[in-house]
C-alpha cells in the first residue's frame, strides 16, 4: 500500500499489510456510512462491443438488490444497441440509473460531462464497463477518499482464462487464478469538488488525471484491491479498429494464463483447446 506525497511523485510512505483490511470495524463503519452518507455514484462510459448486459446484471446483484446507497450513470459513446431486457430493468430502477448519450466525445469529455452535473460533496467512482466488483469494494472506495484530502485508484486483479485454468489446475492458486493490473488507473475513486478543481485543463486519460492530482494539495492511494475484477472475454477485440485493437489483442494474450501454466502445458503436450 503506497501514499504518494503531494505536489511530487516521490512515495510518501509504505505499509505492508500482513492481515486482512476488512474487519468489525470496517464492517460497522459501512453501515455508518450508507445511512448517513450520501449515495456512492458509479460513472461509467459505454462504448461500441462493451458488454452492458453483464455489467449490468453484476450491478443488479451487488447494489440494486441489496438496496445500497449506490446510483448508476451510464454514459453511452455510441449507438450502441440495448436488449429489451437491459431497456426494461434500466426503467425500473430509473431512480437509481440514470443515462446520457455523448456519441462522439471522448472518455473524459463524457466523463467531465457527468460530474459536472452533480453537486460539489457527492463521491464519484469513475470506471471501466469491463470491471465486475463487489459489495467490499465499494466499502474500500467509500473509506479511501476523503474529500479535499485523500483519492483514490484502486489497482484491480485481472482473471486468467477460466475454462482453461480450471480444466488443468487442481485446488486454487492466487498466481494461477490471474495478476494485478499494476499500470492500470482506470478506476479513481474521488469527490466531484476535487475532481474538477484539479482537473484543468481536462486530461486526456486517467494517467493523466492521476499526474494532476499527485500534483495538486491531496494524496493519492493505490492499493490492491482482489474485490475489483476483470473477467477473462474472448472476442472482445474484434469489434475494434486500428491501435486500440492491437492493445486489446495483447492484453487478451496476456490473460490467457501464467507462464508458468502455459509452459507446463506445452512441456507435456496438452491440447490447448482454449
């Protein structure tokens, strides 16, 4: 767990933590914060081939269900055609969901777009639709930022190709079950007040969101965080064009599985039928 210095990008201190975060106290000062705090707004951009649906059914069943003090906005960057299904449960939780369309803008144009739309005090969870969560995570999210203070860019763990993993991997394995995302900043859990007092000019990418922070008056966490996940897809990446296809491919090729894995199965001639 590292907290880095403000106005430097020098590590400002180091804890290694041996035992587990979440405890009774942790666990009482989330009911504390759901009754007294205001709602966690989740801010997500919808692009051509995301899979809304089981972004959407992961949310259902982690805060709609569970009636957390959650709201939903759905930023969409394209045309991006919905199933009767998705349209139906987006209706019967409009006060819970709310939808914009920005087609042509980028990811934070759209992004900027929402939060200025929203009060100076609300806290803001700006992530990717690939990500899947759970209810601890959202705890973490709510405890780790601290308004005029503290944000927070959790780093999630990405999930090695299950079908494969599983078929050759006898009991569980935190190695073989997948990785952390150590360069990814995708997911920043911070107040509306400082997001747009430090973010101008308006970055092009959350890296560059993360540079203006480290540099403004407030701390920026990092920490691992095994409840944000992204699941193992393949075939997202052919619905892609150009350069972002090519990254896509080789994050795929990465979450294939460990090296370790991989070579056991090509030194005793396993079909790799993946």
């Amino acid at each position: 767990l590292q907290v880095m210095q403000p106005s430097s990008r020098a590590v400002r201190y180091t804890a290694h933590v041996f035992l587990p975060l979440l405890g009774p106290g942790l666990a009482h000062y989330q009911l504390a914060t759901e009754t007294f705090g205001t709602p966690l707004h989740v801010v997500v951009t919808v692009a051509q081939g995301d899979n809304l649906d089981r972004f959407l059914h992961m949310y259902y069943r982690v805060c709609l269900k569970r009636n957390s003090a959650t709201h939903l906005h759905l930023v969409f960057l394209s045309n991006a055609t919905r199933s009767f299904a998705l349209d139906e449960l987006i209706q019967s939780y409009s006060k819970s969901i709310t939808c914009y369309h920005a087609e042509g803008l980028s990811i934070m144009d759209a992004t900027s777009l929402v939060v200025r739309s929203l009060s100076d005090h609300t806290q803001l969870l700006l992530m990717k639709l690939d990500l899947a969560f759970t209810s601890e995570f959202l705890d973490h999210c709510r405890l780790n930022t601290v308004r005029g203070k503290q944000v927070f860019f959790p780093v999630p763990f990405s999930l090695y190709n299950t079908a494969l993993s599983a078929k050759y991997i006898a009991g569980p394995s935190l190695g073989y079950a997948g990785f952390f995302l150590h360069h990814s900043y995708e997911v920043a859990c911070v107040y509306t007040s400082d997001y747009l007092a430090n973010a101008r000019p308006l970055p092009q990418n959350k890296l560059q969101l993360v540079d203006q922070l480290i540099f403004s008056n407030l701390y920026v966490m990092r920490a691992l965080e095994p409840h944000l996940l992204r699941p193992y897809e393949y075939g997202r990446c052919n619905v892609l064009n150009g350069q972002q296809k090519k990254d896509c491919i080789l994050s795929q090729v990465e979450a294939i599985g460990s090296k370790k894995l991989l070579a056991s199965l090509v030194a005793t001639s396993y079909q790799l039928d993946w």
